[in-house]
C-alpha cells in the first residue's frame, strides 16, 4: 500500500468518527432544548456554572492522563455551545451583539479631541473628519462626556502607540461612559524639540511634554541635566514654553504646535524609533455599521480559572477570524476584563456566529464597534 493510500484509509476513518460524533452532538444539542424548556417553565437560569464545571471534570476524570486538558477544553466548547442553544431558544430575537446602529452624521459634525490646537489628536481629527466643527477638551475624560452628553457627535483619543503600547486610560473610559468606536485612523508621531528664539539647547533647564512623549524620545533625554516636567498634552507644553519667556524652557511636541505658539525646532525627530505611529479612535454615543467595515472590537470577561481565556478565543481560530490584538484591564475582585480586535464585518453571519460562540463562554462579553481604519 502506497502512502497515498494508506493516508486516504486514515482520513475515511476519520471522517466517518467525524460523522458520529456530529450526530451525537445534535443529539445533545436536541437534549439541551428540552432542558431549555424546564428552565423556562420553571423559571430556572440557564447558566448554571457548578453543573458545568462538573461535566467538564467528569469527562476529563474518564480521559486517559495525556489528554485530559484536551478533553476538558473540549466538553467546555460543547458545554459553551449548548448553552447559547438553551439562551437562543428561552430569549428568541434577543441579540445582545448587535446594539442598536445610527447612520453617521455627515453635515454639521461636531468632533471633540483632548488638548489645544497642534496636538496629534487635533491632527487626527482632521484626517477622520476634515470638515467637521473642533472642539478641545481638557482631559481624555472630558472628550467622553461631550460624547456622552451629546455635546459634540465625535469624539478623538488615542489609544494605542507603536513602540508603547496600549492606553489604558482610554479602554477604561470606554467602558466607564458606554461609548462605541466608530473610526481609527494611524498618525506617524514625528516628536520635536521646540523652544523660542534666541534659546539653544545649552540654555535649557526644564523641558516639558506629556509623559508618552517623554518616553518615546527617552533615547535623546538620557544624559540631558534637564527637568522633565509632564502636562497634559504636547500642544498645551509647546504653549507653556512659548509663555514661559525665562530663557531656559522647551517642549516636545509637533512641527504644527511650533508653527501655532511661534517656536523654532530646535531638534527635529528625537523619538527613538524613525516609524513611531499612534493609532487614534473615534468615538460615539452609538455604533454605526457599513458594509465597509473590517475591524471589530469586543469587551469580555471570563469566569476565574485556568483555561477560561483559552476556552473563549477558540471559536475564532475554530471560525477562521484573524484575532489582531488583545488587552487585558484590571477589574472588580482581581479579575481582569479583556479588549480584542478583531478583523470582520459585523454584518457578516459567518462573524456573528463566532462572536455568539465567543459569547457563550464569557461572563460578560459586548460588541464596542466595527469600524474601518482611515
């Protein structure tokens, strides 16, 4: 018998145990429908995470010592699955991942950025909604209640930079004022260093920025005897160092801050990495869907135990999306609440159901947009 051959053998086997055990699962999926209709009736939840977690161990205990993580993470998914089932048939049209959509605002659009004109937020307003009305906010909060209180139809923040990382402020806010992504767009942060005329890098004693700022140029500061004052934004630290007028002030900020508050650059470029890029979101007080759109992003928490996280992320392998990133934000008792990105529409059937099977698993799991990147 040739290899070909014998490998054929091999699969006719494993498609023929692929059929059994497809049958099986029907079989409990039509068992899990009748336990659905004894929880209505009774008006018993459908979650019950003790009756879980024992069919979980007591098909893991029947397993062979080598594959009882295998067989546990699979009675989880099957566990996961029926209960949507159950959910799907006792809340019939219930769809909590698809949160009521508003069509976007294309006239007279207010938008709201943190910080004051030459800030990379403002430059990333403009590129997500050129023609739309700015306004400047003090903090990143602020930029959430004008949202929020429908103060202003958008919203710009940052949350996400090349070298450093996630903005954690940000996540947080997301959740804390239930506002929705609608748009991302990536700026390339060229970071300078600015001070009035007639002041050289000789005369500077104090420089100011906001701290991400500081620590995307940490490669030009280190050995510098300067005094490293953080504020709230770039642009609001090129104005203090046009307004200090003590001779010895800077900022690090952008060729436009400069240009706005009449510095010189004194130091073009200083960040340690020449592709430096932040990706900024728009926000909104409701999401809005197009068949446009290719990026989800979804919150989730999961039940505290090990393979919970695991148990949650197959279906996207499962389901053939591309997971693009995750993060992970401290919660209530030590638990942790997570943020993804997905790569999909949420049109899309195929996507829906991934993100229902991902749901299942979930303590907590929310759609917060779907959007594209500009």
């Amino acid at each position: 018998m040739s290899g070909k051959e014998e490998l054929a053998k091999l699969r006719q086997q494993i498609d023929e145990i692929d059929e059994g055990m497809i049958a099986l699962f029907q079989e409990r999926l039509d068992i899990a429908g009748q336990v659905a209709a004894v929880k209505g009736k009774n008006n018993i939840a459908i979650w019950d995470e003790e009756r879980e977690r024992q069919v979980v161990e007591r098909a893991a205990d029947q397993a062979p010592a080598a594959l009882r993580g295998e067989v546990a993470l699979l009675m989880r998914s099957v566990v996961a699955l029926c209960r949507e089932h159950e959910r799907e048939l006792l809340l019939p049209g219930e769809d909590p991942l698809l949160p009521p959509a508003r069509p976007p605002i294309r006239e007279d659009t207010t938008c709201v950025f943190q910080g004051v004109p030459g800030a990379w937020s403002e430059q990333a307003l403009m590129r997500l909604y050129p023609a739309a009305k700015k306004q400047a906010a003090e903090f990143f909060e602020d930029v959430f209640l004008a949202v929020k209180e429908k103060k202003a139809d958008y919203g710009v923040v940052p949350i996400e930079n090349s070298k450093t990382g996630a903005i954690g402020e940000t996540y947080d806010l997301l959740r804390k004022y239930g506002c929705y992504i609608v748009g991302r767009t990536w700026v390339d942060i060229h970071h300078c260093l600015l001070a009035p005329a007639g002041v050289g890098l000789a005369d500077i004693r104090e420089v100011y920025s906001h701290s991400e700022g500081f620590r995307q140029c940490g490669k030009f500061l280190r050995g510098r005897a300067w005094d490293l004052a953080a504020c709230r934004n770039t642009a609001v630290a090129a104005e203090i160092a046009a307004a200090a007028g003590n001779g010895k002030t800077a900022a690090i900020g952008s060729r436009r801050a400069a240009e706005l508050n009449g510095l010189r650059v004194l130091a073009p470029d200083i960040m340690d990495a020449a592709d430096n890029r932040t990706s900024f979101v728009a926000i909104a007080g409701a999401p809005e869907y197009s068949a446009g759109d290719n990026l989800i992003s979804i919150t989730f928490s999961t039940q505290h135990r090990s393979g919970a996280l695991c148990g949650t992320l197959m279906p996207f392998m499962a389901g053939g999306l591309n997971l693009l990133r995750i993060e992970s934000r401290p919660g209530s008792a030590g638990n942790f609440r997570f943020f993804a990105e997905v790569e999909g529409n949420i049109l899309s059937e195929r996507v829906i159901a991934v993100l229902r099977h991902c749901a299942a698993t979930c303590e907590y799991f929310e759609v917060i947009g779907c959007y594209s990147n500009h």
